[in-house]
C-alpha cells in the first residue's frame, strides 16, 4: 500500500496479513480527501483502522495529529511498524481497542474528523453510534459503508454527501446545531 499525495506522497507501507480487514481503494481514499478539502491542523480519529492508511493519508496532507483504533492485535501491530517506518511516531497514536470501549473510556475526547470504515462482514452500527460523541462542534464523520445498504443516519448529524466506490459508499456527515 502507499500513501497517495501530501508530504509522504508515494510512500509505502504495510496492511494486515489476512481477511481480517478490507483495505479501502487508493480511488476511494483520494476521494475522501479530495471531499474534505485543506486539513492542515485538523485532528483525527481512524476507528476501525486496519492498515491505518486513513490515518497516514491525514497525516501527510498536513492534519496535526492522528489516533488509529483498531480491536485486532495483527492490524495494530502493522500500524506501530508503519509509524515507525513512516517516521510518524510523534502525530499518529495507534491503541489497540474496540471502538465502543474506547469510546466509553475517552467520552469528552473529540475530533475535527473521525473516519469510520468497519468491517463489511460484520457491520457494527452501535460502535459508529458511538463515534458521534467524538465529532467536534464544527466536525465531519465520514463513513466506508456497503454500497447495497442504506446509509444510516445519526442523532446531531446531517449527511452532507455521498459518493459509490465500487462496492462501497463513503458517506459524509456534519455536526447539526
């Protein structure tokens, strides 16, 4: 895998070994940040990380800093090595965590956009419930959700966008109110 464009633009890295996570598409990914615009000292949350290539996209297309959550030992031991590898060890924190726990343990901790990309396998709805309480006041969540299903929608957010990948939507969503 390589991160697409930034100040670590065309550097590779690694994702999981296995069928445990589903690495999202350079295409999508690009597409997600495009959308977004200028992120220059944003902050991040990747649940759901996988590889945590969101989070490094993120990092080298300037946001300030960049917390990676995944439940899946073998996911969260190849992002620590591609921090390091990266040079990233100082703007991305990798925490091995379910996203509902963590965020039962972080409740007043937010960000200025939380990517959520769950496993397709086995949607958790309730864990990217739970996300919401981590978007600030003027915050984005966008979702990886499958392409067949519906988007849900979710108490104090509006969805502002959505774009089909393949077999996948991305979702956006602000903070209403």
């Amino acid at each position: 895998m390589r991160v697409i464009a930034g100040s670590l633009g065309g550097r590779q890295f690694e994702a999981p070994a296995g069928h445990r996570t589903h690495p999202m598409s350079e295409k999508a990914r690009g597409a997600i940040f495009n959308m977004l615009g200028d992120i220059e000292g944003l902050t991040v949350l990747d649940a759901f990380a996988g590889s945590g290539a969101l989070s490094f996209e993120a990092i080298s297309r300037g946001a300030k800093n960049a917390v990676a959550i995944d439940i899946d030992n073998g996911a969260i031991t190849t992002v620590v090595k591609s921090i390091s590898d990266l040079g990233l060890k100082k703007s991305v924190k990798a925490i091995r965590a379910g996203v509902s726990s963590w965020s039962d343990n972080n409740p007043d901790t937010s960000f200025d956009i939380v990517l959520a990309d769950p496993p397709f396998e086995k949607l958790q709805i309730k864990s990217v419930e739970h996300l919401v309480e981590h978007v600030n006041g003027d915050g984005v969540l966008v979702l990886s959700w499958p392409g067949a299903l519906k988007a849900p929608e979710f108490m104090g957010l509006t969805m502002v966008a959505q774009k089909t990948y393949g077999d996948n939507q991305l979702v956006f969503y602000k903070k209403t109110g």
